[in-house]
C-alpha cells in the first residue's frame, strides 16, 4: 500500500507533568464530534471517558495489567510524559471498498510509570477520530527486565446504560455460532443461540463471555461498536460482562497453561477500537480499524489478484459426494474436476477450488493425530499432472486446499514443500483450515500461539507469491492491509451450516457486517441457486434460509477480494440469467456508499467497480419483507446507466418459495430513486453500467 500524502504535518508536543498534580487531559476529535477525557485518580489510577457530541459512550473507565511473570499488578502509575499529535494523511489499498482511505486523528500518549516500585514503564496511545477512540498498550524497552508473561489485561468499557446487543458467546476456538440479539443484562452465553460448531471443538466459556466485534445500540440512538485492530503476537479480545454494572471487561485467551501471552519488550498490544455514530451506516463505512493496522509489508504485490472462484465443494455438503476415497462418493477425480474447470472457463473465473485432492480425509476428523495430511500426496484417482496442464491450457488456476485437521506443527514442518508443489503445479491460492483441537499442545484457536502461527502462514505465503484464505483462524483485524495477500478468512459462520445444522438465520447477513465483517473480509461461500438440501438425499431436511435473489446481493453487501461461487455448476445451469449477475460482480472496488443499514434488520450497499463507471448494488433484509428505497445520486450527473435489477418475484418467501426470482432492465440516471420490495429472508442485486 502506498502512502498518498500528508496534508498536515504530523505536529507534536510533549508535556514534563509533575508527579503528584492529579488533571484531566481532554482532547478533541478533528471535527470535534468526538471527545476523550484521560484523568488520575489520587490513588494512581488512569481513567478515560469518552462522548460523542453531547452524548457520553463510554463513562470512567479503568486498566490494570496483571503479570506473572514478574508477579506484579500494574494498576497506580506516575505520569513521566505527555505526547501529542495530529495525522492527516490518505493512502490507497491494494484492493478493497474504496481506493482512497482518509486517516485522520488526533494522539495522546502517556508515559506512565508504576507507583509500586516495581520500575516497569509503559505507555498507554489513544487516537481519536471523528468516528471513534482506540488505544493500545506498549512496553517500551525497560530498564532492567524485558520479558514479561500476562496474566491478564483488564480493560474496561464502562457502558452508560442496558444497550441492544448482538453477540456470539465467547468461545476461544470458535466464532462459528449464530448471533443473540438481547439487552447487555441478558446476556447467557450458555444459553446462546450456539447448536453447532464445524470447528468440532468448542471450549468452556463463561455465561458472561462475548466475543467482539461486539454490536450495540443504546436507547438514545447511538451506535457502538467494540473490536480490537492489529493482532499481532497476542491474544484475541474477548469481554466479560458485568451486568450489574453495565461494564465490559476484556478477557484475553488463554494458551495451555493459562497465560494470556508472553511479551518480550519492546512490545505492543492490539489497538483497543471503540467506533460510535448515531448512524448505523457509519459504522459500515468506519476505517479505523484498517488505519489502525501497519501498511503493506510486501513490497511487491503484483501477483495479489482478486479473484472469484468455484469448488468441489458444496457437493461435499448436499450429500452428492464426499471428501475421501473409501466412501465411494469421491468428489475431487480427475473426470470431475475438469467438469468444473470447463464451466470456470467458460464464465470466466479465475480459480477452482478442489478440497479432498490429498490423501488422509478418511482419518482425518476427531483423532487428533498429528500427522493425518502431507500436502502433496493425491489420491489414486485425481490426476493432479493431467489436470495442472488441463487447467492452464484453459487459464484456469485450481486453488489448493491445506485442511490441517488442527496439527499446526504437521503443517509448520511441511509448508515450504507445500507451497513449492503449489508453484510446481500452476496454483497460486491457498485455502488453508484448522478444523479440531490445536494439536499436540492444546493451545486455543485465538490464542497467541495460533494468532502468530497464521501471520506466519500469511508471510510465508507471501514469499511464494500464493494468495490465502484460512478457515477457522482467529477473526480479523485489519490485518489485511499488512499482508494483502490475505485475501480472506473464515473465523464466524458462513454458509456452510445450512448444509449440516439447523443453518444461519434469514437475520444472520444483517448482523455479520457489523460483527465479524468490521475486521475484514470473510470468504462467507454465497451463490447458492437450489436451497432444498434433498436434492440428493430426500431425508436431508437443511435448507438454505434465503431466496436466491439474496445469494445475489451478498456478492456486494460482503466485501471480500475472494469470492466463491458456492454452488454447483448444474444448479447455475439451471438458472443462467440470475448467474449472469455473479459472473458479471466484480470483487474489488473504488468505492462503496453504505446506503440503508440496520443491524439484524437490513443492509443495502452500493459500490462502484475499480477501474470502470460501473456500479452493483445489493440490498438484504432479514425474516420480514421489506421496501429498501436506492437513491441513486452516488451516479455521475448528466450520464444514462442501464439497470439490471435481480429481485425476489412477488411470491418469493425464504422457507417457502426461495427461488422464486425476476430480472427487469431500466435506463436510470443520478436522479432515479429505485423502491424495490424484498421477500421475507429476500434482497435483490441490481448491476449497473454507465452507457456511451
Ligand atoms: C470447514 C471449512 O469451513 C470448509 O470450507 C471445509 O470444506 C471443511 N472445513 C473441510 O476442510
Ligand atoms: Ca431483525
């Protein structure tokens, strides 16, 4: 990523305080919309208050660092210095939703010192920007020790009242679990909306545990959103919730000993992100987190191509073919695979997606075996040389898939030759998974162990010019703009579970955006065309809970620069003219306009494709019908555009009629204001090209 400019220079001030003078430190948002209040207390204690115009988001909030190692609590502090500064400066993605990114904020760093002698010197950075306050942690190089073992992190979020909340129960291995919509005081994480995990491993959480992105609402109209940027050797964020105090506490996870990280200074934590507006749609277009995360540490990223992709997959999940061999139903032969690489060809896609290609899926699942999968070795009957050449004479790329089964150092071991055998045969997309318990230590899927071992991935990918998408990593945080060869990752519940569980509600897209997708882009496998999971076993009750012109619009309301089209080629077949939209979407952007967005209600986005005066438009509502209205003024004035509008047809319904669609052409133009009714569990896509 290049940096653009500074427009302002980046001014600073630094204040000598006196140790015992107790103050306030106020410091105001660059439009003044936010504002930030850091005091003492007269026993040492930091605290921050934030409001946002007159409104108070977050009231007197604490921390305090438990270390074991030295056994030290770090809660009273001398404040030594005061720093400030301002940064005004844009800078333009690889890929992404638009291709200039504003990154404006004011700073505030103190150096504090603790009180009790123990000589420990940490600095305690805030940032504020019109949309929100983040702040982090550093252990600058100290004096005499410099490694330190966390106990714990406690960073609170005092709320200022009984918000709406929308959470998933704070597992440390999965986020796989559909959202809760409930008041802070009823929150019962054991009581969650949580059936299933594909992660096939789920670990005791507190009832009082919630995962973040956590979404809230507060009675007087604000939205708040609290997430965590650059997790970099660390441990995810998860907050424990103190219902009789309305405040959020954070709760590190912890590895298989019970420490929650091990840090040798110079060291930082994650930025702590608090967003806030009293728009919803703000929070959807908030780029504090991105700004929050170091630019791009691969210089060249020429071979960072978004890209739309089908697979051998989704035939996994109907019940018309299996992963293994021994089953008989072995999706991923050579006869098969070429099937789906002609119609990749055909419609122009870039990647095909084959997972059972290596030998071990009939051992792979629950055993916790460390060496299941090698990553080079085919089944029998896949003819991996025959297909390599099959693919590139039709310039079609097979994208690999790594299921690690969970055996992290298994896959440490065998990545270089992995990646090697991935360049030997033409692949340059890796989809990675971690499906079952960390083996051979036990360590949790969002501990720090895990969370360096998927940069690690990301970076060694990165040396080999291959693209990833890891499945079930912990989920992201903007780390994306640093490694953008990370295209995507799973970490939250896509469309999968309609396959084998009681499936994601018609709500579940409504709430991801503001949950999940705030970290970065989610390989989510939308395009499903044939929602009655009886195709092929008719005792196979799961359904998908959409109509199909919903599968349409999640290719723009999800921003991801990898995109699969998840169903199988003969159920497109069956549709060609609603599979025109996705193979016409593009999947990276210049820009994006949040157009409607209530979180568990409905989304509606438009964004414009790069490099082109074209537009798509996707709107999404949850179990109840809805009339979304698009002004269409983000269009140039003065130009015509013909529509292409994908809707749910009149009878659509997601549980009883899902597939029930209809396409209309209209010429529009900036002042055109479309109304457009969506089905319960319906949305509509629309495509828009600017004409001669
Ligand atoms: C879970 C992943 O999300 C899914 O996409 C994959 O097919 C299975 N694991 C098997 O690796
Ligand atoms: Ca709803």
């Amino acid at each position: 990523m290049k940096l653009l400019q500074i427009t302002v220079a980046v001014l600073f001030t630094t204040i000598m305080v006196n140790a015992n003078a107790a103050s306030n430190y106020t410091l105001f948002s660059p439009h003044q919309i936010i504002q930030l209040t850091v005091s003492q207390e007269n026993d040492g204690a930091i605290v921050y208050v934030i409001d946002r115009k007159d409104k108070p988001v977050i009231l007197p909030s604490g921390f305090s660092f438990k270390l074991n190692k030295p056994d030290v609590l770090l809660n009273q502090f001398n404040i030594i210095k005061i720093d400030s500064s301002v940064v005004n400066e844009s800078w333009q993605p690889v890929w992404g939703e638009v291709k200039t990114i504003k990154n404006n904020y004011k700073q505030l760093a103190f150096t504090l010192i603790d009180k009790n002698n123990s000589g420990i010197t940490i600095k305690l950075v805030f940032r504020v920007f019109d949309d929100g306050v983040a702040f982090r942690y550093e252990f600058p190089q100290q004096k005499n020790l410099n490694y330190f073992i966390v106990g714990d992190e406690l960073t609170q979020f005092k709320l200022t009242g009984d918000h709406t909340t929308f959470w998933i129960p704070g597992d440390f291995d999965s986020n796989e679990f559909r959202y809760n919509t409930t008041k802070l005081s009823e929150v019962d994480a054991l009581k969650a909306e949580n059936d299933e995990t594909a992660i096939g491993v789920t670990s005791p959480f507190s009832a009082n545990g919630v995962q973040t992105p956590l979404m809230m609402k507060t009675a007087s109209g604000l939205y708040i959103n609290i997430h965590e940027a650059a997790l970099v050797n660390y441990s995810a964020m998860q907050l424990l919730i103190d219902k009789k105090n309305l405040t959020l506490t954070s709760q590190l996870v912890p590895d298989a000993v019970g420490n929650k990280a091990y840090l040798h200074a110079p060291a930082v934590t994650p930025w702590r992100t608090i967003i806030v507006s009293d728009k919803a749609t703000d929070i959807l277009a908030s780029k504090i987190i991105l700004n929050l995360n170091e630019p791009s540490k691969i210089k060249n990223t020429s071979f960072v191509t978004p890209q739309k992709f089908i697979g051998v997959w989704w035939e996994m999940f109907n019940g018309k073919s299996a992963w293994d061999s021994v089953s008989g139903k072995h999706g991923a032969t050579t006869a098969n695979v070429k099937k789906y690489i002609d119609f990749a060809a055909k419609h122009h896609f870039n990647g095909v997606l084959v997972e059972g290609w290596n030998r071990g899926w009939e051992d792979w699942f629950g055993n916790w075996k460390e060496n299941v999968f090698d990553f080079i070795t085919p089944y029998g009957d896949y003819d991996i040389n025959e297909l390599t050449a099959y693919a590139k004479a039709k310039n079609v790329r097979i994208i690999a898939h790594h299921e690690t089964s969970g055996s992290v150092t298994n896959y440490e071991r065998q990545m270089d030759t992995a990646y090697r055998f991935m360049i030997n045969h033409h692949q340059n997309t890796v989809k990675t998974g971690y499906v079952g318990k960390i083996i051979p230590r036990g360590e949790h899927h969002d501990g720090q162990w895990m969370v360096n071992h998927y940069i690690h991935v990301a970076e060694k990918t990165a040396s080999y010019k291959i693209m990833l998408d890891a499945h079930e990593p912990v989920r992201p945080t903007g780390l994306y703009r640093t490694y953008p060869n990370w295209m995507a990752c799973e970490a939250g519940r896509g469309t999968e579970f309609n396959g084998f569980s009681r499936g994601n509600l018609p709500e579940h897209e409504t709430i991801m955006p503001f949950t999940r997708w705030m970290g970065g882009p989610m390989d989510y496998t939308p395009g499903i065309f044939h929602m009655k999971l009886t195709q092929f076993n008719p005792n196979k009750q799961e359904m998908v809970h959409t109509t199909l012109a919903k599968q349409l619009a999640l290719y723009v309301v999800i921003f991801s620069p990898i995109q699969m089209a998840a169903d199988m080629p003969q159920n497109y077949e069956a549709h060609l003219d609603a599979f025109k939209f996705i193979e016409d979407v593009a999947v990276n952007w210049d820009d994006t306009k949040i157009l409607e967005a209530e979180p568990g209600d409905y989304v509606t986005i438009a964004r414009k494709a790069k490099n082109t005066n074209n537009w798509f438009v996707g709107g999404i509502t949850d179990e109840n019908s809805r009339l979304s209205t698009v002004n269409c003024s983000f269009l140039d004035d003065n130009k015509k555009y013909e529509a292409t509008i994908y809707r749910d047809d009149a009878n659509a319904h997601y549980d009883t009629n899902p597939e029930a669609y209809k396409i209309e052409k209209k010429i529009i133009d900036s002042t055109t204001i479309l109304t457009l009714q969506e089905a319960p569990g319906g949305g509509y896509a629309i495509s828009i090209k600017m004409l001669k």
